[in-house]
C-alpha cells in the first residue's frame, strides 16, 4: 500500500498509510487541511481534495493551534519527501479552511521564523488583495502598539515641549495625526516599496516574476514583522531590521534569484531615498549658509 506524506504549515509530519490517516483524522491527530503527496501526484494538496478521505470530512475535528502537534518519526523504508516549492501557498492562502486568526498566527510564525521555506511556498499569483488583507491586519496592530506607547510616555511629559495641559494635548493631537497617517500608509506603503523594489530588479536583472510575486513578499513581511513592535523599548527596531531580512530572502525565493541580488533589489531604493534626502538636507543648509554669510555682510 502506497504511503502518504503529510505535512502542516511547513512541517512535516511524516509518511502515513491511508489507515492511519483515517484514524487520524477521526482522533485529531490530523485535519483536512493538511497539505498530504503520495507518488504519482505533481503537487502537494489538502486532504479534503483526497477521495478515499471525502468521508471523514463530517466528523473531522476543529484545526488544532499551530505548533501543538507531536511529528512522529517516518516508516522505515519510505520515500524522501518532495520539494515544497510545488507553492501549495501560505496558511494565509488556506484561510477560509483554516480560520482567519490561526491562519495569520501560522502565516506570521513561518514568515518569522522560516523565511526560506515560507516564500518558497507561497503562491506567485492569486490576486493582491488577500496579501495586502494580510499587511493591514499585521501593520494595523503594529500601528495600534506604537499608538499605545507613545500615548504613555505623551502622558508621561517626555515628548511635550510644555510641563501643562497645553503641551499635553498639543502632544497628543500630534500622535492623533500621526497614527492616521501610519494607518493610511500601511495600505498604500506595500505598493510603493513593491513598486520601487521591482524596478530595482528590472534595472539588475532579476525580475524573473511579475510584479504581483513582488508585492507579495512585501505585503506579507509587513503583515509579519509590524506586531514585533509589541517588544518593549526595542520593538520598532526589531521590526525594522527583521523586515529587510524577510524581504531579502521572500524576494530571492520568489524571483529565483541568488540571494545578494535581491538584497542589492531591496537596499537600492532604501539608498535612493535616504542619499536623496541627505542631499537635500545638505543642500538647504548650504542654501541657510550662504544666506547667512551674506546677510552678515
């Protein structure tokens, strides 16, 4: 009898005959929804699309969080198991199955944690409005977070230039403008830097993709690292440097590019834009110079 592997959000957890999966999926010990291959079969698929398992369908149990799984050891003798890069899709993709909640926790801890294995997953076309879905849930939170904080040290007095109720609320009006504007810029930020990113690989040769494969790995790795904000004090700068990573390994797993090439795609707008705005800062204070060393005389 032919064996069936049977994998969850990325993790294997082993090879199985049809027997055992049936007992599984009655115990819980697997759902429909993991991804299962046998020999024969060009890509991985949900159990739910396996015919000999369309009856367990009405007694299979809830999905179990993500990460509570035991992963038993494969049979002797069974086959090696095939590449992922078949692109079965992030659990965000499966999320009408999985659940939105456990679906972005899922899809957060591959990105986080397995950054290769998850963008080597996850589908090149589909759509763009399930990945920016995805960005505004995971930058909204991130937005939330550093409201939150910032409120508190507002309150506190450290970012107010007055020791009264004035700078109190000018502070707060401050952070009020500033959230809106964080919140607007979560949605339309992916398609900016997606956009730059792929021009980017256009001008060095590595755009093999579309541009929608692109802004995927971007929407995703924002959706990911923006809740790192929830660490204390150095959350912000977490998010910011786990981000760039992410973005540098999903953008070389997406284009199948070596991985210098993308992290050259991704800093050379970072370096545009920061060189450009040295420049013009270093142009202006020459201008005030100037204007001063005239004045004087």
């Amino acid at each position: 009898m032919a064996t069936i592997h049977v994998n969850r959000a990325g993790t294997s957890l082993g090879t199985f005959s049809e027997e055992e999966i049936h007992n599984g999926l009655r115990s819980g010990r697997f759902v429909l929804t993991d991804l299962a291959w046998k020999e024969g079969m060009a890509s991985w698929q949900p159990l739910s699309t396996f015919a000999e398992f369309a009856a367990e369908d009405a007694s299979s149990p809830p999905t179990p969080p993500f990460g509570t799984h035991t992963t038993p050891p494969p049979p002797v003798g069974s086959t090696s198991t095939p590449p992922l890069e078949a692109r079965t899709g992030l659990p965000w993709e499966r999320r009408e199955a999985l659940g939105i909640f456990s679906a972005f926790v899922e899809t957060m801890m591959m990105i986080l944690s397995k950054p290769s294995q998850a963008f080597s997953i996850m589908r090149l076309e589909g759509g763009l409005s399930g990945p920016l879905l995805y960005a505004a849930i995971g930058g909204g939170i991130g937005v939330i977070i550093w409201f939150i904080f910032s409120s508190i040290l507002t309150s506190m007095g450290l970012f107010a230039h007055r020791e009264d109720a004035f700078g109190s609320m000018l502070g707060m009006s401050a952070n009020i403008f500033v959230f809106c504007w964080r919140l607007v810029g979560i949605v339309i930020g992916p398609f900016i830097f997606a956009g730059l990113v792929h021009l980017s690989l256009m001008l060095i040769g590595g755009a093999k993709k579309t541009f929608e494969a692109t802004f995927r790995v971007i929407a995703f790795t924002q959706g990911a690292t923006a809740p790192l904000q929830l660490v204390p004090c150095c959350g912000g700068l977490i998010a910011v440097v786990w981000c760039i990573v992410a973005n540098c390994i999903g953008i070389a797993r997406a284009h199948d590019i070596d991985t210098p090439k993308a992290t050259l795609a991704v800093f050379l707008p970072l370096i545009v834009c920061c060189g450009g705005g040295f420049f013009i800062i270093a142009m202006f204070g020459g201008l005030a110079a100037l204007s001063g060393h005239d004045w004087n005389h």
